[in-house]
C-alpha cells in the first residue's frame, strides 16, 4: 500500500513535469514561429527598401546626368560669349584707332562702327546663361540634398533591420 502511494506520487510528480515540459516546448514553439514570420516580414520590407532604393537612384542618375550635359552646355555658352565679346571689343578698339590714329571712348567707338548693338546683345546673352547656369546648379543642390535625406534614413533603417533579423 506504501509502494503504491509512492508509485502513484512519483507519477504524479512525473505527469507535473511533463507537462511543464509541454508547456514550454509549446511556448517555444510558438515563438519560433512568432519570430520566422518576423524574419519574413523584415526580409521582405528589406528587399521592398532595396528596390525602392534602387529606382530612387536610377531616377536620381539620369537627373544629374541631365544637369552635367546642360551644365557643360551653359559654361561653354558663357565661355563663347565671353570670347566673342572681348574678340569684338578688340575688333572695335582697333578699328576705331585705325581710322581716326587716335584712341578714342569705347562707347563712341562701338556706336559709329554698329558694335553697341551685336555687344549689348553678346553681354545680355552672357548675363543669361549665367544666370541659367546658377539657377541650373542651385537646382542640382536641392535634388541631390532631397535624394541624400531619403536615402540616408533607408541606410539607417536597412541596418536596424539587418540585425534586427540577425539578432531573431
């Protein structure tokens, strides 16, 4: 009668941690799936990050490739004019010297012999391409600090993720 009532409490006490056992297997099981699909999850908005990234600096190439072809358009536009109004001026300067063998004011030079004209408009010309190419280069400014800002924060975030799943 002894050895039953020991047997039976031994079982007892056997059935106890067996289900404490289950519990915990079961426990853990749940959280390794709990966890696989946030492995999942993450692995997915990832490559989602990975891709939008990837568009962002596709786009983000061809603009500065577009704005380093007109960049290179109005420099030189800027360098032509520049060039063809000093040609002028000398032009001017030495035809006037020439004719009269005295030097005379640019202004009166330029206007006896039609040069004020084709310059003012070589200068007005010059004027605007600069401009163009600052507003051009303020522009190219404004992109790329737009396309840094997002792309900095997707760094930031594609790290944290990466361990995030690293540490699951």
């Amino acid at each position: 009668n002894e050895e039953n009532a020991k047997s039976k409490k031994s079982k007892e006490e056997k059935d106890a941690a067996l289900a404490k056992l289950d519990a915990r297997t079961s426990k853990a099981t749940s959280a390794v799936q709990t966890l696989t699909e946030e492995i999942g999850a993450l692995s997915k908005e990832l490559a989602e990050t990975d891709a939008a990234v990837s568009e962002a600096t596709k786009i983000r190439n061809a603009e500065k490739a577009s704005f380093t072809k007109a960049e290179t358009d109005l420099s030189e536009s800027v360098d032509a004019c520049s060039a063809a109004i000093q040609v002028l001026r000398e032009y001017y300067e030495g035809a006037s010297l020439g004719q009269t063998g005295a030097k005379v004011s640019s202004k009166s030079k330029m206007t006896t012999r039609g040069g004020e004209g084709i310059l003012g408009v070589l200068e007005y010309a010059e004027a605007d391409f600069e401009k163009q190419l600052s507003d051009r280069r303020a522009a190219e400014s404004v992109a790329q600090d737009k396309f840094d800002e997002p792309i900095n924060e997707s760094k930031m975030l594609t790290a944290t993720k990466e361990i995030e799943v690293k540490s699951n």
